[in-house]
C-alpha cells in the first residue's frame, strides 16, 4: 500500500472545508486506498494551527473538532518519530522540512501539499510532492487500472 505524508495544511483544510479535496483526500485514506503517514511536528502543528483565532471565528471549529482530528492521527495513521533531520532544502520556510524528514523517515511514496515551498520541489529523493487535485486523479488512474 502506497505510504503518504499529508502536509498540515492539506489536514487542516480537510477540517475546514468538509466537501473540498484536501477532505477527499483524506476520506481516501478512511477507505483505505492509502497508508497515512505522520509524525508528532505534524500533529503538534495540526493542532496548533486550528487554535488560532482567525480560523476557530471563521470556521466555527470547535475544541472537539481538533480533538477528533488528532485523535484519529494519532491512533489510525503510521506515526513515525522523526529521527531523520533535513536541512536547508526550503530556507524560506524551515517548518516545511519537518514533512519531507516525516516523508524520508517513512520510505512515502508521496506528499500531498499546497505549499508552494514544498510543491516547486516537484519530488524530493524520489518521493513526489503534489497538490491535492493531483493526487486525487493519482488516486483514480490507479484503480481504473486494475
């Protein structure tokens, strides 16, 4: 089964916006049509990201909301424990190297993301990076083919 990374934004866009494709993509993995991989930096800034103001008065999200969501990384994805280090691959935005070393760790066969950052990569050591769209036709072409 394919292994891959979902970058924060990708999870917490999932919880935002219920019927858009970061909330397929990850419905795509309820199903079962791929290993979620993970690791506590993720979650951690999952977690802090839906406590901020703006989003909590936008989006109406609830403390449940965020427990649910992290519960269910926790307990359902591979977790992995962030021994690899990258450095210096985004110098514009360190905190997106936390989800390629999670990526690298894992042995993912892709991240899905819509950071710029991490998306101008196109792959990284043979782990593709994508948007959400992307790996939603991914998702599909592959069962057409079976």
């Amino acid at each position: 089964m394919r292994r891959i990374v979902l970058d924060t934004n990708v999870l917490v866009s999932s919880l935002l916006v219920r019927a858009g494709l970061p909330a397929r993509v990850l419905d795509g993995w309820r199903q079962r049509r791929y290993l979620l991989v993970t690791s506590p930096a993720i979650i951690a800034e999952v977690r802090a990201v839906l406590k901020y103001p703006r989003i909590r008065n936008k989006y109406a999200i609830t403390d449940e909301d965020v427990k649910g969501l992290v519960t269910l990384l926790e307990q359902e994805a591979l977790v992995v424990p962030r021994e690899v280090e990258i450095e210096n691959v985004i110098p514009e935005d360190l905190a997106d190297e936390r989800v390629l070393a999670c990526a690298v760790e894992a042995g993912a066969d892709g991240i899905v993301s819509g950071d710029r950052h991490l998306l101008s990569l196109g792959a990284y050591r043979g782990i593709s990076i994508v948007t959400a769209r992307e790996f939603l036709e991914r998702l599909r072409s592959n069962e057409s083919e079976r």
